[in-house]
C-alpha cells in the first residue's frame, strides 16, 4: 500500500526543486519533509536524489517515479468526489449555453452570485453561437441571440424571457477617417472592407445582412471568423473594420474605437431560455435572477454612454 502523503511530499519536493522549499509549500517543517523522503526512497529501493552540498538534486528515476504518480492522485481526487456525492448527495450539474460575449461579460457575475449561495453547484458553460443544429444537446438554461428585426423564435420545452436588445458598432482603428464622425451610416459600409463575424451561420450575422439589405448595399468581406475576438484582432491588424455587438466591444485594445451604426440601427435580440422542468426549482431560480440584473446593468451602461 502506498503513503499518499508521503507521495505528496515527495511530489512537491520534486516540483520546488528543495526539501526546504517543498515544506514551505506544504507547510510542515524541512524535517518532517525530510524523514518522509527518506522512508519514501527505502520502500521504493533506488535513489530519489543525490546531495548536493546543503542540498539535493533530483535523480532521472526519481523524477520518473513522481510523474507516474499522477494517475494515483486523480484517481485519489476521484474517489473522494464519489465518498463526498455518497454521504451528501450528487451535486447539481447545470449547463448553460450562451455566446463568446456573454460568457466574458456575464457568467463570471451570474457564477459568483450563484456560488455564493449554492455552493453545491457545479457548472458546463458552452458557447452556442454559431449554434450546431437540432441534434446538439440543448442546455438548462441558454442566453440566445436573435436577430432583432424579426419575430421571436420559440423553443419547445424552454421558458423563454427577453433580457436585452444589444446594438451594433463598427470597431475599427482610431486613426479611420469613419472614425472622424460621430455615427456611421449602414450605407458607408459599401465602401469599406469589411470582417465578418459569421462563418458557419449565425444570428449575428443575420442582424447584419437585413441592415444591409435595408440599406441597399452589398458589402466586400475581406475575411470572416466565428469569434469577436479574432474579428477585433484583425481590426486592429489593418484588415478591415468590423459591425460587433456592443457586448462584444466593451474591452477593446488600445488603437480601437467605436461608432454607432445608423439608418437602420442594427440590433439582436438576447433571450434567456431555461428548461421548463426545473424552472421551479429554487436555485433556477436564483440564477435566473442573477441573468436579469447583469442585464438591466449592462442596458443601463449602455444607456449612460449613449447619453455621454
């Protein structure tokens, strides 16, 4: 039978480089850290490490030995996970869907509130957005985006609460001649090249191609990608300017800057959905809640800088 703490001393005395420093980490003192080594190489039969003056130096084997030793502990880590769901009950597994933006922006806000008051939770955070199809496995509880000129799309099965309609600016560098005037027509958009944040279909990029649409033009993409932060990266690489999102835009890089889009104001639709059959229970609930009020902030953030 193997001492895992005795493992676990020697592992991090393999990791600090010293016994000094392992105990330091482990908070125990050298000597204790010391004696356990010691009982750890007589079991094993083959040096761990070698004295070098007042210290020690790793052997090959005995680095080879603390690496193999890492399936034991995630089995140990493992085990002790069942022990726990066994004597208290399987922890909650919530999953919630949402795009790049609302994961960044929300969830660590949603998260910490949902945490603190059920500190039993576990959670997947997926992003969905561009979404994969029918056949994907819908989440608990999903953030969606929905094209804003159109009708909203009901989910069977899903509770559906509209949070927030999230407008569009054109990013692009501070030295842009656009960049001079305080808002930008849709129509200019004909004249610029432009990244597209839409690759495999999306509802963002539907918002975009209605406006454009509205506004009679037909736009040059020089390059698309699925994510806003590879479209805000080629932004400020010179390639093109980019409609995003404002949720998508609120930590932009130094040399970057922003215009409302006009004539039509392009918009999305952000919609919470949670699964109709634990929307009752109460820490659905709590989480819903914490959903709504990083919203109206975020709406009233807007709103502020809007009227600046």
């Amino acid at each position: 039978m193997w001492d895992l703490n005795r493992l676990r001393m020697w592992r991090a005395v393999v990791s600090a480089g010293s016994v000094t420093a392992a105990a330091r980490n482990l908070q125990y003192s050298p000597a204790s850290v010391s004696q356990q080594v010691i009982a750890l190489q007589q079991t094993v039969g083959f040096p761990l490490y070698r004295r070098v003056g007042r210290g020690i130096e790793v052997t090959e084997a005995g680095r080879r030995f603390a690496e193999e030793t890492d399936p034991l502990f995630a089995e140990s880590t493992r085990l002790t996970r069942i022990v726990d769901a066994i004597r208290s009950g399987p922890r909650a597994r919530i999953t919630i869907g949402c795009p790049s933006s609302i994961a960044k922006e929300w969830i660590p806000a949603v998260l910490r509130e949902a945490v603190a008051h059920h500190p039993d939770l576990q959670f997947d955070i997926l992003t969905n957005e561009p979404f994969s199809g029918a056949d994907q496995r819908r989440p608990d509880i999903e953030i969606s985006s929905e094209p804003g000129h159109a009708d909203p799309q009901p989910v069977a099965r899903y509770r559906s609460e509209h949070l927030l309609d999230d407008a569009y600016v054109l990013v692009l560098p501070q030295a842009h001649p656009v960049a001079e005037h305080p808002t930008v027509p849709v129509a200019q958009l004909q004249d610029l090249p432009l990244l597209d944040l839409d690759v495999q279909g999306s509802a963002t990029g539907d918002v975009i191609d209605e406006v454009m649409r509205a506004a009679g033009i037909t736009p040059l993409y020089v390059a698309r990608a699925d994510d806003h932060y590879g479209v805000r990266a080629m932004v400020a690489a010179g390639i093109g300017v980019a409609p995003l999102p404002r949720l998508a835009v609120r930590d932009l890089p130094d040399g970057l800057t922003t215009r409302p889009l006009v004539d039509p104001v392009p918009h999305r639709r952000m919609v919470l959905r949670i699964d109709e059959r634990i929307a009752h229970l109460a820490h659905i609930s709590s989480i819903r809640d914490a959903f709504v009020r990083v919203a109206d902030e975020t709406a009233a953030d807007a709103e502020a800088a809007g009227s600046s």
